[in-house]
C-alpha cells in the first residue's frame, strides 16, 4: 500500500515538473517574439532605423532611447 502511495506522489511531482518546464519554455518564446519593421523612422525631423539598436533578438530600449534624446537635443 505505501508504495503505490509513493508512486502516485513521484509522479505528481514528475508532472508538475514537466508543466513547469512547458510553461517557462512557452514564456521566453512569447518574450522574443516580436517583429521590428527594418524601415526608417522619423524622430525630431531625423531618420533613425530601430534595427541598428535589435541585439540577437533583443531590443536595447537604453541606448534607443539615448539616440532620440540625442537627435531631439540637437536639433
């Protein structure tokens, strides 16, 4: 009787295990998953391509954001 109770345990904790892991997987697909248009924008009269700041699928929002307040700044 108590192994069949131990069996039942180990694979709960086996499933649980598993949705996790989906579900973790299933995040950082949803997290990379975005498209940026290779067009340029137009920022305070200037053309600024915002795949010249995408990194291996990551956005690096930081130094967008230091360009345009460069390119706004010195107009």
């Amino acid at each position: 009787m108590k192994n069949n109770r131990f069996d039942k345990v180990v694979i709960v904790i086996l499933i649980c295990i598993c949705a996790y892991l989906v579900l973790s997987n299933l995040k950082q697909r949803e997290e990379s998953n975005y498209y940026i248009d290779p067009k340029p924008y137009k920022i305070c009269g200037e053309e600024i391509y915002v795949t010249d700041y995408t990194y291996n699928s990551k956005l690096d929002v930081q130094s967008l954001f230091n360009e345009i307040e460069l390119t706004c700044n010195t107009k």
